[in-house]
C-alpha cells in the first residue's frame, strides 16, 4: 500500500504569472496534516513565473522543452513523495484537496485517484455540464473499465508510475490520458466524486467547439483505439 502521510504535488507552468497565485494560494491552505512538497515546473517561461512561484516557497524546476508531456515527466522525475499529485497553473484546489487524495490510498490495489471540476470564471450552464456532464463522463469511464485521469485533478503513485515507464514523451497532448491506460494493468484507478477542482474555463472560451473536437479525437484515439501516437496536440488545430 501506498504511504499516505506525504505527497509531491506538480504544477507544469508556461507564461502563468497572472495566473500561478492561484494554485499556490490553495495549495498553503490545506488541512493535511501529512508532509508535502510544491514543485513548479517552468516550462521555458519569459515572465515571472518562476520568480513568483519561489516567493511562495514552491521548489521550481526549469524544463526548457516546451509542451505539458515533457514538463509532467520532469516534474514527477523530481517529486520525492510516495503520491505524485498534478494540477494546473489556473485551477484552484480545495483545502482538504491532499487530504481526500491520500485517504483515497486506501487500498493496496490502488495505483491512483482522479475527480472532476467546476469553473470559476464561466457561466451558470458551462459550470452546471462541468458538474453534472464532465462528472457523468469519468463515472461512465471508471464503470467500464477505461479509467481517465486529467492533469488538473489527478495523484499517482510513484513507485507505479516508474515501473510503467512514466509519460510517453513522444505525445503532444493527453499524455495523462495515455498514463491511465497503462497504469490500470498495475492496479485500480479510483474516480472519487468529492475530488473538485475550481479551474479556469478560458482556454475552453478562446477554442469554442475545436476544444471539445480536440481531446474527443484524442479521447477516442487514446482509449479505445489505443493509438496514442495518433494524439493530437492544440497546434494541430490552429
């Protein structure tokens, strides 16, 4: 069984310095009482990213290489805990958030745990089908077997994580997604429902449809087809 009593959390970050207080400010308002450890991971950042995060206190690590697979293995390359937690740079955690992940360690199958969010700067509809529709879709997942974690709400345990080789740095995008498939043969991929995140909806804003059509290509290429070299990234539809 996993060690639930300290966790590494990872915050992959490009250009986030309007944006990194947000993460950061939750993640010093938790009520765990375990050891924890704040990793920032500036992807080739030219702003204050970096500097912001270590007025914070987080350990910040410079990943030169652009794209969120290449920073996601970096930053799990340097965690020093038992579970690997991930969010991003614009979400906001809620302060039993470390506390509802390690107490989903419960068990000595479970390899990781995942849950949903909701928008802090969106309208009633969007958040109302990030609720109840997003919510819906990681249930259906985790009920047929093809569990689904997102890089905004997701922990792993690390020791399963190096065994399955970490992320496929070959993927442009929904490397996280890929990271489910291959860590369900090693364990159990728990969706806990209390697991909500606050993030921001503008990247979702700025794309319109072409957001959903990305990752639904990428969702179906990645889980059912099982051709992550098939994953497109955002570039691809610009």
């Amino acid at each position: 069984m996993v060690q639930h009593n300290s966790i590494s959390v990872v915050i992959p970050a490009y250009n986030e310095e309007n944006w990194i207080d947000i993460p950061l400010d939750s993640l010093d308002d938790q009520d765990f009482e375990g050891e924890y450890e704040v990793i920032v991971v500036d992807n080739a950042s030219d702003d204050r990213t970096g500097e912001i995060a270590r007025e914070y206190g987080a350990r910040v690590i410079e990943e030169p290489e652009k794209g969120c697979t290449r920073a996601y293995q970096t930053g799990f390359e340097a965690a020093r805990h038992p579970i690997i937690a991930v969010t991003d740079a614009d979400t906001k955690v809620p302060s039993n958030w470390l506390s509802l992940i390690c107490d989903s360690f419960d068990r000595p199958d479970i390899v990781g745990v995942y849950g949903s969010c909701t928008f802090y700067d969106s309208s009633r509809y969007m958040n109302w089908l990030a609720k109840y529709g997003f919510s819906a879709f990681l249930r259906f997942n985790d009920l047929v077997g093809k569990p689904h974690l997102d890089g905004f709400n997701m922990a792993v345990s690390s020791e399963v994580f190096h065994e399955v080789g970490g992320f496929n740095l070959s993927m442009k995008s929904a490397s996280d997604v890929d990271l489910s498939q291959r860590l369900k043969d090693y364990g159990r991929l728990v969706y806990n429902k209390e697991l909500v995140v606050k993030t921001s909806a503008r990247r979702l804003e700025e794309w319109g449809m072409r957001f959903f059509v990305h990752h639904a290509i990428n969702y179906l290429n990645v889980v059912w087809l099982r051709r992550p070299e098939r994953a497109r990234g955002f570039d691809d539809i610009r």
